[in-house]
C-alpha cells in the first residue's frame, strides 16, 4: 500500500496536464490545486479501501478521465438550465414562468446598455421608475394606481405596514394559509406591525363575523387567496363585493392577497376551470388595494404587483420600506415586455409561455408526446419500452390546486435500471431533466417540455441508457 501511496502524482504534473484542458484552463491556479488536492485526498481513502489496487492505475493518463469529470464538474456554474419534464407548469422550484422571448430580449437589453430607468426624457430630469408599467398595469386593470416591488411576499407587507400598522387587520380564520417556503399571513402581518383579528371558523366565515369584529381599533378588513389548498364541503367565505360594502359603511380599506393574479379570464376563453375571479373583476369589484405575483399566472419575471385606489397606493409608494423593495432594472424590462401582450388576450394565450402550455389543448399534447416517443424510440431502440397513455399535469403555483390539467406521458421502463436510479441519473445529466415516477414508469409530460428541448431530452436518456 506504501507503493502504492508513492505512486501518487504529483499536484504540479497533474496541474500541468489540466493546464492543457481548454475547458478548464482558464480557472484560477489556486483553485485548480485544491481541487487537485481534493481530488487525490479520495485516491487515497480510495488505496485504503482496496478500490485501487494496481500501480498502473496511478498513472497520470489513468487518472486523467476521472480528475477532468471531477474538475468540470466542480467549475461549471451552479445556477443552470433544466428540463422540466414533471408537467407542472408554474414550478416554483424550477424558476416558475418561463418569460416570454420579448421579455428575455428585453432584460438584456436592459442590462446590456444604459436606459431611462429613472429619467424622464420628455423633461431631462429625474424620472420614476415605475411610471412605464403603471400605466400599463392601470390600463389592463383598470385600475387608479399601481407600484410594484420585489415580490408578493414583500407586497402584502408593504400593504400592511402602511395602511394597518399597530392596528388590528380582520381575517376569516379558513385563510390564515402557509404558502409554501415559510409564507405564513399570520407570520407576516405580525412582522407589518398589524395586528391579526381571526373572525369566523376554519370552514365557515360569515359577515357578521367580520361587523362583529371591527371597533376603533381595526385598520383594514383583509382577503387571503387560500392558493395550494382548497375548503370542500360545508364551506362559507364573505365575497370580495360584500366585504367592501362592509367598508365602505366603516370607513375601512378592504386588501386582497389575490396569490396568482391572473389576467388572464380562463372561463371566457373555453377553459372549464374552477372559477376564479381575474385582477380586473376584484378590481371592478371595489378593492381598495389588490396584490399579486409576477411569475405565476401574469407569466413573467419574479416581482409584486400591488393596483388600487390612488388615495391607498400613494401613501405605499411613499413608505420607506418601498426603497428597500424596489424591483431592479431587468425585471422591470421583462415584465413590461410581458404586460404589453396582456393588453390583448389572444396574444397572452400565444406568447406568454405559461399560459401556452396551461391552455394547451389535448390533440396538441398528444401529438408531441408521439413525437417524443419517435424520437427515443429511435435513439433508444429496444432497451427502454416507451409508451404514451393519458395523465395529469398541474398549473402549480398555488394556483386552481384542484385542476387537473390532462395531458398524455410519455412512460419509460427500463430493464436494466430502476425508476428511482433513473430519476436520479438524469438529475444529473447535463442539463438536468427533472421528471416524475408513475405507474412503475419514468413520466415526461410534454406540456412543460418545448419541442426545441427534445434533441436534448432524447441526449439526456441516452447518456443514462448506455451508461455514459
Ligand atoms: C404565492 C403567494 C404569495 C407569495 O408570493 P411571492 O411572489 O412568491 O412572494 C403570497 N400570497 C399568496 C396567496 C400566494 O399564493
């Protein structure tokens, strides 16, 4: 074994054959030493467990394959592209929406370059970033005012904290909701300096809870979308109308935390969806202040859109806090190249890519699950049965959580290799293919998968297939 750990090269021969790699020699020296050292730390572990055991394969050229896997796979960027195959088409821990080509175009553009972000060309002077996308978000809406900020997260804070601080908020008890990564109301109001007044009972809230429960102290009446889960049974919710006519009569504003926002009216375009209301209905419904995200329903960049009444949203505009919020310039870019084509609802369902691929009807999916399954079968041949059959995807985001969407799978069972091994084979395939296991198969849903990734898909299975 002594022989053995002499054997080893030197981290200067080594570091002169990686020197030699285009592909990674233009990383740091330093850094390149201690990978190698890492590197032969687990040749070592490697001696001592018996898994090398000759001397030959000590040897600068044996070693060789291995150490540039190793170094690659260390130095290529940690933040990556990935196929989502799991047809769950807002996935927030897949990055969300897709932003439409225009939107991307426009981001760069954004970054590429210096722009007006905030200087008023008409004058030369000082300008407001948020000007360009109100007005536009004020036009689809139709509504008084608008800002946005980083996230809806950060918009229902900013709500609160301004128009209900060291005042009591009333909330039906059915939606005090945790959305998923620790986005509890509860939790949120308590950091907005509001204080939570629950009315009503987990299934069951009526508007005499809410009279009942507004005294002087009370600063805003308050609506939760419930978003991932739903109340079925005996269930009873105050409508938005209702609850602002509460307000009206005490003077109170009325705030929705509307979770997806959708401008989009599913129902009016064929979609036999559970009905949701649409930013322009609350609107028109009298809210006084609404606030969404950016990245789910709208289909553009992460951000938060809050829309109201002037008197409401000037005095959110002007809270410290918004500083601290703002939305950079690249968002801002990317999500008035998105609104633009929400001013026409035709043009939303062809270009934005979530809604695409929500409103996706069955004969499409089924064409590009066949088209699929040609390709692989091609590719793959007889080591993989490959077979489409009727399934789910889902929309996601906490948005519709009972919709089902049909779509057909392409199902792949393999003979030599697990579902599970697959799974995690291709998670680390390059770039990573997220799928999901049903029914014993491994499932790509062709609905989140864009005809132009499948040459890619098709690389990816086959790099698990063959081994390599
Ligand atoms: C998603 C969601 C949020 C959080 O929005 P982000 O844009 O992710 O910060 C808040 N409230 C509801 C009801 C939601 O669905």
């Amino acid at each position: 074994m002594s022989a053995l750990f002499r054997k080893i090269p030197s981290v200067d021969l080594l570091l002169s054959r990686v020197e030699d790699d285009e592909d990674l020699a233009f990383m740091p020296r330093t850094m390149l030493r201690d990978l190698i050292n890492d590197f032969l730390d687990a040749c070592r572990e490697e001696i001592r467990a018996g898994k090398i055991a000759g001397e030959e394969e000590l040897e600068v050229e044996a070693l060789w394959p291995g150490l540039r896997d190793y170094l690659r796979d260390r130095v290529k960027p940690r933040f990556r592209r990935v196929i989502n195959a799991t047809g769950v088409v807002i996935h927030t821990n897949l990055g969300r929406s897709v932003l439409p080509e225009e939107a991307c175009r426009a981001a760069y553009s954004a970054c590429a370059h210096y722009s007006n972000l905030e200087f008023d060309l008409d004058t030369g002077l000082r300008g407001s970033r948020y000007a360009l996308v109100e007005e536009l978000l004020c036009r689809i809406s139709g509504a008084e005012a608008g800002l946005v900020v980083n996230n809806n997260a950060a918009a229902v804070l900013i709500i609160l904290n301004t128009l209900a601080k060291d005042r009591e908020v009333v909330v039906s008890r059915g939606q005090l909701v945790e959305i998923g990564g620790s986005f509890r109301i509860p939790e949120v109001m308590v950091k907005s300096g509001a204080f939570l007044k629950e009315v009503g009972a987990t299934n069951r809230t009526h508007l005499k809870d809410y009279q009942d429960a507004i005294s002087s102290a009370t600063g805003a009446l308050l609506k939760v979308h419930t978003s991932n889960y739903r109340i079925i049974g005996f269930h009873k919710e105050v409508s938005l109308k209702e609850l602002v006519r509460l307000g009206l009569e005490h003077d109170l504003p009325v705030i929705e935390d509307m979770g997806s926002g959708n401008f989009f009216d599913f129902q009016a375009h064929g979609f036999s969806f559970m009905p949701e209301p649409t930013v322009q209905q609350v609107i028109k419904d009298g809210v006084s202040v609404v606030s969404f995200s950016g990245d789910k329903l709208l289909g553009g960049p992460q951000a938060g859109i809050i829309l109201g009444k002037k008197k409401f949203i000037d005095p959110i505009k002007k809270n410290p806090m918004n500083r601290a919020m703002r939305i950079d310039k690249m968002t801002l870019a990317a999500l008035e190249a998105t609104l633009r084509f929400h001013l026409d609802p035709q043009k939303a369902r062809q270009k934005i890519p979530t809604l695409r691929m929500i409103t996706m009807d069955r004969k499409e999916l089924k064409n590009k699950a066949d088209r699929l399954k040609n390709r692989l079968r091609r590719k793959l041949g007889n080591r993989v049965d490959i077979t489409v059959f009727p399934g789910q995807s889902r929309v996601g985001g906490g948005a519709f959580p009972e919709q089902d969407l049909p779509t057909y799978l392409v199902g792949l069972g393999c003979r030599d290799i697990s579902c599970e091994d697959m799974r995690a084979f291709l998670l680390r395939a390059d770039p990573p293919l997220v799928g999901r296991v049903e029914n014993d198969l491994f499932c790509l849903d062709p609905r989140t998968i864009d005809g132009s990734e499948y040459q890619m898909v098709v690389e990816s299975l086959w790099s698990v297939v063959s081994g390599r």
